[in-house]
C-alpha cells in the first residue's frame, strides 16, 4: 500500500508532469472507481492544472476554475505515468485499468489497481473536505507544527495498542502498515504495547523515530520515477517484510505476527526484551 512517502514522491512528480498542462480526457474504466456523480469527470476537461496537494495517502489534482481530481490508491492501487497515451480508448473489462487521464500535449497517466478487492478510490469534488476519508484525517505527522507535545496529546487517554494507533488515519495521516512496523523498530516499543501507558521517554522515542523515518523516506523517494517508487519503498524497509532475516540492529531474527489480512514484522531483542509475541493465527494451526 503507497502510503505518505510514496504519496509525497507521486505529489512530486505530479507536480512537475501536470502543472501548467490542460486535460482534454477523463476516462473511468472501473465500474466502481468514481465515488462521486456531480460534478462528472468531463468537468476536469479545459481547465489548466494549477498545484497537486497531498492529504495523508490522499493526491489532489488541483485545476483552475474547474473541480479537483481526488484519488486514494489504497492497498493495490498504482499511477503509471505515460509520456504518450495510446489514442485508442480503454476498454472497460476485468484488467488492473481503472482510470485514464490525458493531458493537451499527449502525455497522461493510468490508474491501475491489481487484485480482487477493488478500494482504489477516485473523486471529482469542488471541495476536497467533502471527501469522507480528507474529513477525518488527523494531523500530517511532518507538518512544521507537529511537535512533540502534540503529538503527546493525541496519545492521552489512548487505549489501543501502539500499532492500531499509529495506523489510525484520524490519529496521525499518511502511517500504514509498512511504515508503523519500521517506526516502532526505530523506537524500540513492542506494537502491542498500550499507546496511552507510555513513558515521557518512550513518547519522546516515539515522536522522533515517527518524524525520522517518514522523513528519511520521502528524502529517498524525491526524485525517483513513479513507476520505481515501489522497489525503493521495499529496498528501504528494515523490518516489514522481512521474516526470517536478521535484523539489521542487533542480528536477532525478525519474526512475524499474521492477522487476518495482514501481518507486522518487528525484532524481539530490539522491541520486546527478547519475548516473542504470539501469532494467534499460528498458535491455531498448532492446536
């Protein structure tokens, strides 16, 4: 799933390939891709694109006098940029193509979603608060005024543990999977650990390795095409997805708890003073 640093490197590259150009087709393969009827996409056709902005995991396409192109890219949603969009229009039928965008002098991009769970989400809005998952964001965890003190703030009274906490889009915006087991790492904290039981220590931990790793990522992915923005995410990951490697701290073996329709990564020595945490998933496999 792209999540902040990623979403931050395609505002990037949006910003640079669509600013200044015109859409002149807006094309919905994917049944169930447009969230929103009025304004339709043809309203975006004519009208100069001014800025992309970036919402949590949320792009927005900003145009001049005319609506927005929101999108959310979910767990298997992609935007493949193409310098010279075919003329032939796409076929709507069961393939990853889910919307097409193209641009006044040919170029444009693709919206393609793999798998069966269809959650690639596309919206065209005047106001992008109207759209449900913007309206409930929490706070931008890179954003100048995030500070530690209110980010201490947003974990008093907290009750869940530290990993559903972080993946809370109305918590924090742009945390997902991938991101929160890497930031826990960082901070030493087990994921089940009690996110409002924390120590002033554990906080300060928890609040630098949250900006510092987000950071650190998107100063990876600045630059970087949107079609390799995935292998650079993966290649940059020191504990999520790798099961079974040592870590790159302290050598002890990553291991891994399964929900579900997921799963987290995390190092005992380096998080949970050597204990391993139970996998029910695995647990029930052994009775």
């Amino acid at each position: 799933m792209p999540e902040l640093p990623e979403v931050e490197a395609l505002r990037d590259f949006l910003d640079d390939h669509l600013v200044g150009r015109i859409p002149t087709r807006v094309l919905p393969v994917a049944v169930n891709v447009l969230k929103t009827y009025d304004p339709p996409p043809s309203a975006l056709v004519g009208h100069e694109v001014t800025d992309v902005r970036r919402y949590g995991k949320f792009l927005d396409v900003v145009t001049d006098g005319g609506p927005r192109l929101v999108t959310h890219l979910a767990r298997a949603g992609w935007l493949r940029w193409q310098a010279k969009v075919p003329d032939t229009p796409p076929k709507p039928g069961r393939g990853p193509l889910a919307l097409r965008l193209v641009l006044d002098d040919g170029s444009g991009f693709d919206l393609t979603e793999a798998g069966t769970q269809k959650r690639l989400a596309v919206y065209v809005v005047d106001d992008p608060r109207t759209v449900p998952g913007i309206a409930r964001l929490g706070p931008d965890p890179l954003a100048p005024g995030f500070d530690r003190a209110a980010f201490a703030e947003l974990l008093r009274g907290e009750r869940r543990q530290l990993k559903g906490a972080l993946r809370d889009q109305s918590l924090v915006a742009g945390v997902g999977n991938a991101y929160s087991d890497e930031i826990l790492h960082a901070a030493k904290l087990s994921p089940f650990k009690n996110a409002g039981r924390l120590t002033e220590e554990e906080t300060s931990r928890l609040y630098e390795a949250l900006r510092t790793t987000l950071t650190e990522a998107v100063a990876r992915s600045r630059g970087i095409a949107a079609g390799s923005l995935k292998a650079e995410k993966k290649s940059g990951l020191r504990v999520h997805g790798r099961t079974g490697e040592p870590c790159p701290v302290c050598g002890d073996t990553i291991r891994e708890v399964s929900f579900a329709d997921s799963s987290l990564q995390y190092c005992p020595t380096c998080q949970t003073g050597g204990k391993p945490l139970a996998d029910r998933r695995l647990s029930r496999l052994i009775k």
